[in-house]
C-alpha cells in the first residue's frame, strides 16, 4: 500500500494533472453557462462532454501508473516553441498527454467564452491560429457562425454579424 500512497503523492503535487482537472473545470463551467444561454440545459445536456471528461481524468490516472512503472521521456513530441516556454526537460507520458488535453479543453473553453457573448474572439483565433500549426484536429467554427452570430473571414479573423 506504501507504494500507491506513494504514486498519488507525485500525482498530486504535478502541476500537469491540476492544470488537466482545472480545465476540465473551466470548461464545464462554460458549456453550462453556454447551455443556459441558448436554452439548451436539460436531462441530456452534455453527457457526450461528461463521458470525455472522465475518460480524460481516467487516461492521467492510467498514465500515472505507466509513468511509475516505466520511465520514458517524450520531450521530443513536443514542438521546441513549447519546450522552451515550459522549460522542462523531461516529459513522461502524464504530462504528455495532459498537455494534449490542457490544449484540447482551452480550445473548448474559448469557444464556450465567445458563444456565451465574452469579448475574447481574439484570443479564440489566436489560440487557433497558434494550435492549427501543430494539429489538425481542432474543433470546427461552424458554431460560432450559426449560434454565436459570429464567422471567420477569409483572412481567418473572426468577424460578428
């Protein structure tokens, strides 16, 4: 047992893993507010959103235990813009895959953030224009065309109605 205690100890002073759950936070709290917003919070709200959430805090919880067992540095998947921004030198897989994730849910709470009406279009094509160089996996803007009345020109700057 003295090893476990151990494992969740690390796990919980990585500052990787308070960002994760941070986020996980922030971006519930927005796509609630979002949801009052359009009318749209019932009994089937965001259990799609619930269930990778979880899968999220499972996948660190897993990479954990990885992390313990075998030891393997993965800075070098990390594009060197953000290497020297952390100034970390060794990346396992938790922190790998939780900055995959920190990314994945700041692109979801900025969206969130400008559907609910905040002025922070800036900062969503900043942050797009910023990831799209390293993923092509982002969430589309169709939402922010129809819903949040505001599009991207072709010049990818978002534009309101």
């Amino acid at each position: 047992m003295g090893k476990l205690q151990i494992v969740f100890a690390t796990a919980a002073g990585n500052k990787f893993i308070m960002l994760v759950l941070l986020a996980i936070v922030g971006d519930t709290l927005f796509g609630c507010f979002r949801a009052i917003k359009e009318h749209k919070f019932n009994s089937n709200f965001g259990i799609d959103g619930a269930i990778r959430k979880a899968s999220m805090v499972a996948a660190i919880l897993f990479f954990v235990f990885v992390d313990y067992i075998v030891r393997i540095n993965l800075i070098g998947f990390i594009p060197q813009e953000i290497r020297e921004y952390l100034k970390v030198q060794s990346i396992g897989m938790t922190e790998f895959f939780a900055l995959l994730f920190i990314a994945y849910e700041a692109v979801s709470i900025i969206k969130n953030m400008v559907l609910c009406g905040l002025p922070v279009k800036k900062v969503w094509l900043y942050l797009k224009t910023f990831l799209s160089k390293y993923t092509d996996e982002l969430p589309d803007s169709d939402e922010l065309e129809t819903e949040g009345n505001a599009y991207e020109d072709k010049n990818n700057r978002i534009k309101s109605h």
